[in-house]
C-alpha cells in the first residue's frame, strides 16, 4: 500500500510539471513562433497574418540596458531574493520590468514596424549576475537596487541573497516577430520618409504580437507545415 501511495504520489507530480512547462509563459510563445507560417517581407499582402524573421534597427537613440549597459532596443530584467521559512526557502521576484523603444525589422531592403502595445515576448536572459555570502553587489547593481528602493544589504550590514537576469534585444540582431501585417507609408508613422512603404505589424482582436530572440524561434519556415493544409511551401522561404 504504501509503494501505491509513492508511485501515485510520483505520478501525480510528474503530471504538475509537465502541465506547468507546457502552459508557461515561455513555451507557450516559443510554440506560437515555431509552428506559425513563415513569409519574406516582400511577399506580405495587407492583412495577412505570419512570422517575420528580421534584424533588429532602432529609430532614434537606442535604450541602454541598466545591468549589463548594452544598447538595444529593447530590455527585460528580473531580480529576485531568497526569501526563508522555517527550514523552507524559495526565490521571490521584488523586480520585474521590460522596456522598448521604437524599432524595425529589416529584411534585405525592406522593413517591419510593431505598431501595437498588445506584446507576448519572451527575450533570452543570456547576462546574469548575483550577491550574497562572500559576494557584493557590483556598484550597478546597487545602483539599480537603490533606484527601485532596495538594498543589497541586510541586518548588520551582511549582503542579502539575490540574483539578477536580464535580456536585450540588440542592434543587429535576429528576431521573429508574429502579428498581421498592413503596407503603410512610414511617414504616417512617424518614421524617416526615407524608408518609403514599410509593413506595419499589429495584433488583432483575439491574436496579440508575438516576439522573440530565441534561435529556436527565428528558423525561417514552419514546423507544422507538411500537416497544415494552408501552409505552401512556396511561401516558406528556406530552412535554416
């Protein structure tokens, strides 16, 4: 009896997880971007609804990340504290903030612009940092704690366990982005006359944006494909 009782209770948990990993916030984007149906900017028609993959270009000044303090056009930190118990302890979030500046997606001659704030992202947290026993924070780190009205510090001056993660979407780099798709004259948006038509990129009423820089995502066609009777393969451009 009490073997049926560790192998249900073993059963039971592995069923949490797997619930858990399939409907969180990251797999569920990176799911819509691998399976979604890939197109060229060029071969866009107004209202369509596919992926882009593209370079990322800002228009204007770009952000600078507040951890790492590189340029991007968009950033995503988390800061989290371990937080005790009794004989328990677990990580707390205490910071959770993303921010973007306006930017496009360029392919070959053409671009993309993400006009709508109806955003699913998930940006790769590749710069990571942490503080606690016999580590200090860096003079950045505190400065960032401080400017969210935290400290590294504790009781008696001992350094709090906390780690630190942010992601950026950089200059240059290569992202996927999901959302309808309208040809506009980028002086209507605001954007340098220069750039002539560009594509604007929205969400629509049940179907937000989707974003990543996840090389998972950025693969230029889509897995679903051979078993979806409205992908061509034509329209899929290459396989990576």
């Amino acid at each position: 009896m009490n073997q049926y009782i560790f192998f249900s209770f073993v059963a039971v948990f592995a069923i949490f997880l797997i619930i858990g990993f399939i409907f969180n916030k990251e797999t569920i984007i990176k799911r819509k971007l691998k399976n979604a149906p890939f197109k060229k900017l060029g071969d866009f028609k107004d209202n369509d609804l596919a992926k882009i993959v593209g370079k990322v270009e800002v228009v204007g000044e770009p952000l600078i990340a507040p951890l790492s303090k590189r340029k991007c056009a968009f950033y995503t930190v988390l800061v989290e504290k371990r937080v005790s118990s009794g004989r328990n302890s677990n990580w707390k979030t205490i910071i959770e903030e993303n921010f973007k500046t306006r930017f496009l997606i360029r392919d070959g001659d053409q671009c993309a612009f993400i006009n709508d704030d109806k955003l699913k992202f998930y940006i790769v947290q590749d710069a990571s940092y942490s503080s606690g026993f016999m580590e200090d924070a860096t003079p950045t780190l505190v400065h960032y704690l401080q400017q969210h009205g935290y400290k590294s510090e504790g009781f008696l001056g001992f350094n709090k366990s906390m780690r630190y993660k942010e992601g950026v979407l950089e200059i240059g780099e290569e992202i996927a982005v999901f959302g309808k798709g309208k040809w506009r004259e980028a002086i209507g948006m605001r954007l340098p006359e220069s750039l002539g038509r560009i594509l604007e990129i929205s969400s629509t009423e049940k179907v937000p944006v989707y974003i990543s820089d996840d090389p998972d995502t950025t693969f230029k066609t889509a897995r679903k494909q051979s078993n979806h009777p409205r992908y061509n393969r034509n329209e899929q451009g290459y396989r990576r």
